[in-house]
C-alpha cells in the first residue's frame, strides 16, 4: 500500500530541522527500498523549509502511521502537523525514474483536496513534467480525499492548472525538490 506523509513545519523551528538534519536522513533511510518520492517544500524565497513530503509504500496503514509519526522531526517538534492519506501511483514509478531526472526547472507538490464526486484519476495531459501522481484515498481505499502530484512546472499557477479547476474544496501549491542526501 502506498501512503503520501507530508509533514509541515513548524513556525520558527528551521534552526532544529537543520540540527536534526543526520537523524531524520538515518530514519529514512530505513525506508529506502520502500521510497517512491522524497522532499523538502519550501516558502516563495525557495529557501526556508516549509515541510517534508514522502511517499513510500508501506504494508499497512498502522505502518504508515508508525512512519509518520516516529519521525525524529515530529518527535522533536520541528513539524506543526502532518497530512497522512493513502496514496495510489498512478504513473508506476519513483522519482528517481522520472526522465527529467535533474533537469533544470521548478518543481511542486501539488495537493487537492477533494469536494464530491471523484476527479482527475488518471494522469494528466501534461504527463512529461509529471514525476509523480495520484489519487489521496481513505484508509481503505474505498474513497477518493483528493489528488496529489509531483510537477515540474514554470510556476505555481501552471503547476495548479495541472487539476481540474473547479472539482477541489481546496488547493495547496508548494515549491519542492528532490530529496535525500546530499
């Protein structure tokens, strides 16, 4: 089962993230073979960490809490709180298989929240600057929350158009790269 975890941080906890920055890649890495996709957003500045995005598959959803919510960072309060769904890889790979692998351009988590009936399950037209996508589901799997994406776009508008405009309670653009150690 795949699962989509991004935690935000909190306001004014950048200087423990950074401190913090060995356990929270050590902890990962127990989770590598497993890793779809890995990040950190950031604020419009593309330099202030805003949060940590994984999606990693995980056999269970007990699991995937356990995964969320053992994080060094959320167990030290560097994250304010933590979105956790069930996530399904419409696209079939990772990150590291996207073929605009390290290409130069901005790239987004894109985030939809969703409002009645089900939108946007299968991949968008602009599937060449897609790296990852998918439908947000319940514990389940039986109900569609929402869709999340990993784009790279021009900016934040053209990574939002990338959804249906109108079938979302809410949207949220952030500015991501690709994550792990550096």
């Amino acid at each position: 089962m795949e699962f989509l975890c991004y935690h935000r941080d909190r306001p004014g906890s950048v200087a423990l993230r950074h401190e913090l920055a060995e356990h929270h890649w050590a902890y990962m890495d127990r989770y590598a073979t497993t890793m779809i996709a890995r990040g950190p957003t950031f604020a419009a500045d593309g330099e202030t960490p805003t949060g940590s995005l994984h999606i990693v598959d995980l056999p269970d959803p007990a699991a995937a809490r356990a995964f969320a919510f053992e994080e060094p960072n959320y167990q030290a309060g560097v994250y304010r709180d933590v979105l956790l769904r069930r996530w399904r890889n419409v696209l079939g790979r990772t990150m590291w298989e996207f073929p605009g692998g390290g290409t130069p351009g901005d790239r987004y988590l894109v985030l939809g929240f969703g409002a009645g009936e089900t939108a946007d399950l299968a991949a968008p037209s602009a599937g060449d600057d897609l790296i990852a996508y998918g439908p947000l589901l319940s514990d389940d799997g039986a109900a569609w929350l929402g869709t999340a994406m990993l784009v790279r776009a021009p900016g934040p508008e053209q990574a939002r158009a990338v959804l249906s405009a109108d079938r979302y309670a809410a949207v949220e653009v952030h500015r991501w790269t690709f994550g792990g150690r550096r």
